[in-house]
C-alpha cells in the first residue's frame, strides 16, 4: 500500500516544488535583462540592473538599514530566547505551559494586529519611526522562532551532563555557559540566521514603524512599485533569494546540537 501511494505523492510534492519555485525561475533571468522594462523572457544578457541597485544611494541605504535591524534582532532575539529556552526546557515550575503558551503568542496574533499594537505602543513612548522600534518590534516577532530551534536543540542533550557538572560543583550559571551552550552552539546559530532572514524580509511590522530615515529594503521595495515597477527589483530579489538560500542551508546544517 506504501508502494502504490509513494508515487502520486512525489508527484504531488514535486508539483508543490515547482509551484513554489516557479518565481524565482522567472524573477532570477529577468535580473539580467539589458531592457529598462520587466520582460520575459529577457533581450540580452547584462549586469545593467546589478549595477543600478549598487550606485543607488536609496537603494543602498535601504539595505544598510535592513542590515543592521536585522543584526540587533539576531542579537537581542537570541539574548532572550536562548535563557527563556532553556527555562522551558528545564524548569518544572507551576506555570510554565502558560509562559510557552505566552511567549508563542506572537505566532498565533494576526502580524498585522501585532504591528498595530507595537506602532500604537512605541508612539507613545516617542520612539516609532526609529531603528530602536524596528529592532524591538522584530525581536518580539522573532523570540518565538528563537525558542522553538533552540528547544529543539536543548531536547537532544542529556541533562544527566548539567547533572554531574553541579554535582562536581558547577554553579547553575556555570553550567549554563560552559556545558549548555558549547553543546547547543549548532542550534542557535541556527536561530540566529533564521532570525537574521526573518527581520531583513519583513515587511508588515516594518511598515508601521519604519520612517522615510529608517525605510528597510522590503519597504523600500514596496513603495518603489506603487507608482512605477522598475526592473531593478529583479536584480534585488535575485539577491534576497540568495541570501536566503545560503541562510537556510547553513541553519539546516547548523541545527543540530554538539555531540
């Protein structure tokens, strides 16, 4: 019986592939058109577009803003989620099904009713608008994400290990920095690149609190084609796509814990 439904079912997955994949076949060669306008398939062969986005100071500030939300997301998300993982994991407190179910809310809450909230909230603390906002704001978004790999990865380690450490006279701290950690290094690097590519790509909670100062790439690629879609964008998400990529098979190959 496992026989006979293996096949439709790569079929259908194999279909579920190229349905999902089928932008990036057509956005990636349309990147290197020598046209101006968005066609398909391509005239000519050029890095016309590339160099456009790379002599583009908007373009190119953008990206800088992107980046560094994006890193002090990585920073901060894994700052917290990484104790507050290992606290889930380990804690047998009353209680703790309720603070799980509390840090996963983010995922559960519609992102556009979360955005709201955090631009309502921020402006009222006068910070919306600001890289500051960005990066708390993705950083809440992004803690669920956080603790969930690095459960994961906390759930294959032994807790004999932080055992005999504390018994040999290791403080709880202790244990935590030099046992845990170096165990589940794997993981939440892992954790931080997804995290990384989540806040770059974002796009519904950086539209409520970025500023015209602090527009992200996605933002900036938003607003760009309200008015005229330039091909330039091509050229821009040929790159995101690969950076996702890289950032996926790097946290795949990273997400398991040291031995």
């Amino acid at each position: 019986m496992v026989d006979h439904i293996s096949l439709p079912l790569k079929i259908a997955a194999g279909l579920v592939f190229a349905f999902l994949i089928a932008p990036s076949l057509i956005v990636i060669p349309m990147s290197f058109s020598d046209s101006r306008e968005i066609m398909f398939p391509p005239s000519g062969f050029s890095w016309m577009l590339y160099r456009e986005y790379f002599a583009g100071p908007e373009w190119v500030a953008a990206t800088i803003e992107s980046t560094l939300v994006a890193t002090g997301v990585t920073a901060l998300s894994l700052a917290t989620g990484v104790p507050v993982a290992y606290a889930l994991v380990r804690s047998r407190l009353f209680g703790v099904a309720i603070i799980r179910a509390f840090v996963m809310m983010p995922m559960l809450v519609p992102t556009i009713v979360f955005a709201l909230g955090l631009y309502i909230y921020f402006a009222r603390l006068g910070i919306s608008g600001s890289t500051l906002a960005l990066i708390l704001g993705h950083s809440v978004h992004n803690l669920p994400f956080v603790v969930l790999v690095v459960i994961a990865g906390l759930r294959q380690v032994n807790p004999n290990i932080e055992v005999a450490a504390q018994v040999l006279g290791a403080s709880v701290l202790r244990v935590f920095f030099s046992v845990v950690l170096p165990m589940i290094a794997g993981p939440i690097a892992a954790a931080g690149m997804f995290s990384f590519l989540i806040s770059f790509d974002e796009v519904v909670i950086a539209w409520f609190l970025s500023s015209p100062r602090t527009m992200t790439l996605p933002i900036k690629m938003y607003s760009s084609i309200q008015w005229e879609v330039s091909p330039v964008l091509a050229a821009i998400s040929t790159l995101l796509t690969l950076l996702s990529l890289v950032i996926c098979v790097l946290g795949v190959a990273l997400r398991r814990p040291e031995a």
